[in-house]
C-alpha cells in the first residue's frame, strides 16, 4: 500500500500525525490480539468440554432405548431460549441466561412412573445442546475477531507504520534540500552583488 503525500510542510504534518495515532494504537491492538488469542482457547476448551458432557449423557440414555420409545416427544417443548449479549475484549459473544420449557399437562396415572424423570433428563440434555451450540458460536466471533486484530497489527506493524516513516524521511529530505537550494541561491545572489558593489 503505497501512502500518497506531497512534498510541503502540511503533508510532513499529517504524515507525523498519522504516524503518531498508529504507533499510540499498536499497543492497544497487541493487548487486544492476546486477550482475544487467550479468550479463543477458553471458549474452544468450554465448547469441546460441553460436546464430551452431551455426548456422556447421550451414551448414558443409550442404556434406556425401549424406554424411551414409549416416551412422548410433546411432553417437553423449548418455548424460548433467553440469550444476551456479553462483550469480552471489545467483541459481543451470546450468553445463555436461561430456557423456557413448554410443558402440557398429562396424567401422571395413565403414564409409566418414570416420566417425570424423564422429562428432566430431556430438559437437562435440551439445555447442554443448546450450551454447546453457543460456545461454539461464541468460539467463532471470538476466533474471526481475532483475525482481523492480527490483520490490523501487521497492517500497522509491517506496511503503514515504516510507510509513513519512509514518506516522512522523504518529505524532510526534500525540504532540507529545497532549504540549501535556497541557501545557496541566496549566497550566490549576495556575493553577486557584492561583486557589482566592488565593480562600481
């Protein structure tokens, strides 16, 4: 990416402000590029440990088959899922508060005895999918917001900041040569005058 700039004290003005506001936000990019390689790690290991409980649990009802096809489906509906916002490292990441269960009445006489017990182990696993499911969206914003932190960083590190740098090395040189042309010019002008002085 080449940086545009002009060869005047305005341009060398910008240049150095420009520079200064990136080598003030390198820092901070850095920090937040940790912090969210650090937060990755934690929701990945959160989102791996959630599958390996649903999976446990899962293996655990495989036991009770032929029980479970007597139960009914429509005993347990989710009704709503309560997911908020929560911002970590600058990026909002879902969070479950809560699961609202729609369950309609039944007669407990005409069903077998274990189906309020069931009904629990169906929400707790309806609960884990769910969990599961938001760590690893969660793992996902985190990871891309990551990536683009790392991306800014080497923007900054690699490409604009030692452009800048060079523009301004370039500008300064420029007017320090502009600035002895001129010098120079000016003694030449002097020293002819002198000389007419001295002719006259």
């Amino acid at each position: 990416m080449a940086i545009k700039f002009q060869y005047n004290k305005t341009s060398l003005q910008e240049m150095n402000k420009q520079l200064r506001i990136r080598v003030n936000a390198l820092p901070i990019l850095k920090n937040k590029e940790a912090a969210l390689r650090i937060e990755v790690k934690r929701a990945r290991r959160e989102a791996e440990e959630m599958e390996r409980q649903l999976e446990t649990k899962l293996a655990q009802q495989a036991e009770m088959a032929r029980l479970w096809e007597e139960f009914d489906p429509g005993l347990v509906q989710i009704r709503q899922a309560n997911i908020h916002e929560r911002k970590i490292a600058g990026v909002a990441v879902p969070e479950l508060a809560g699961i609202e269960f729609q369950q309609p009445a039944f007669s407990l006489y005409n069903q077998p005895a274990w189906f309020p017990a069931g009904i629990e182990r169906v929400k707790e696993l309806a609960a884990l999918a769910i969990q599961k499911k938001l760590f690893f969206r969660k793992t996902e914003l985190l990871d891309h917001a990551r990536r683009k932190a790392t991306q800014k960083v080497n923007l900054y590190e690699k490409v604009q900041i030692p452009g800048y740098e060079d523009a301004i090395r370039k500008i300064k040189r420029f007017l320090e040569d502009e600035e002895n042309l001129a010098k120079s010019a000016q003694k030449i002008v002097k020293k002819r005058q002198q000389e007419k002085k001295l002719s006259l």
